[in-house]
C-alpha cells in the first residue's frame, strides 16, 4: 500500500515538474531571448532543475503552479534585466577603480544604491503579488528554496571546476 501511494505521488511530482517546465519554458522563451540565452542547452537545463527544484520544495499543488509561475517568470526576467544593469557598476576591478575621478566614483556608488533599491521595490511588489498566489509559508519557502538552489548551483560549480583542474595536475 504505502509502495502503491509512493510510486503515485513520484508520478504525481514527475507529471507536475514536466508540465511546469513546459508551461514555464513556453513563457519565458520571449524572457530567453532578451537575456541571450535563448536555445543554450545549459540554460535551458539549470532552468529546467530551478522550476523542479522550487515546485518541489514549495510542494505546489497543480492549482498554486498554475498562478505561481506566471508571477514568478515575469518577476525572474524584471530582476534579471535590473541586474543586468547593476553588474555595469558592481564588476569593477581594482586597477579600474584607481583610476577614477572622485566624481566619476561618487557617481558609481550613487548609482549602485539606486540599482539596490530598484531590486528592492521590485521585490517588494512582487512579494505582495506572491502572497495573492500563495500562502504566506509557501512565500517564505520559495525565498529559501532560491537561496538553497543558488547554494546548490554555486557547489556543482565549484565541484565541476575541480574535476576539470584534476586531470591537468596529475
């Protein structure tokens, strides 16, 4: 019995993920080829264990994935495009910063506070707006599964740049 019901909820989940990617990569295509990832099969795949691994840990029901991942597509690609523009201020290099003026630098650190709050009111609409959509646990839970799946990407990285470097220094 409790095979039975373990084998349908793995379905379940396996059906849902399935859907949800289709549906989430079907609306987010436009978002792809603003970002330029359009047709990268690496992309496309982290995108892909993303949708997965947030359905999963918010445990959506069809119903919540149905309304959520509109709201989330849309705001993924607001917040994608403000920090795009913010990188332009954020990925200065130590030999670039000396050579600044004083007013070129005060201009740099005033926009970077301007990028930050621009990434905060954003998430504070869209907090309101996940909060229509979801329950509040769920809410709280999709900021921790983002932070979780950002952890567990930054780890397959640093893994995979090991793998790489070990065969050379043999």
């Amino acid at each position: 019995m409790k095979t039975q019901i373990a084998k349908s909820s793995v379905t379940l989940l396996l059906f849902i993920a399935s859907l949800l990617i289709s549906v989430t990569t079907a609306n987010a295509q436009q978002e792809r080829h603003r970002y330029g990832q359009q047709g990268n099969p690496k992309y496309e795949k982290i995108e892909a264990q993303r949708v997965a691994f947030i359905t999963q840990e918010l445990n959506l029901t069809p119903e919540e994935a149905k309304v959520f991942w509109p709201v989330y597509n849309e705001y993924d690609a607001k917040r994608h495009e403000l920090k795009k523009s913010y990188k332009n201020y954020e990925n200065l290099h130590k030999p670039e910063i000396e050579k600044l003026t004083e007013k070129e630098a005060s201009l740099i650190l005033d926009n970077q506070i301007i990028e930050a709050q621009k990434l905060l009111d954003l998430r504070k609409e869209y907090h309101a707006k996940f909060k229509s959509v979801l329950p509040a646990v769920k809410v709280l839970q999709l900021y921790d599964a983002e932070r979780e799946f950002q952890k567990m990407l930054i780890e397959r990285l640093r893994q995979h740049k090991q793998n790489v470097k070990s065969p050379s220094e043999k």
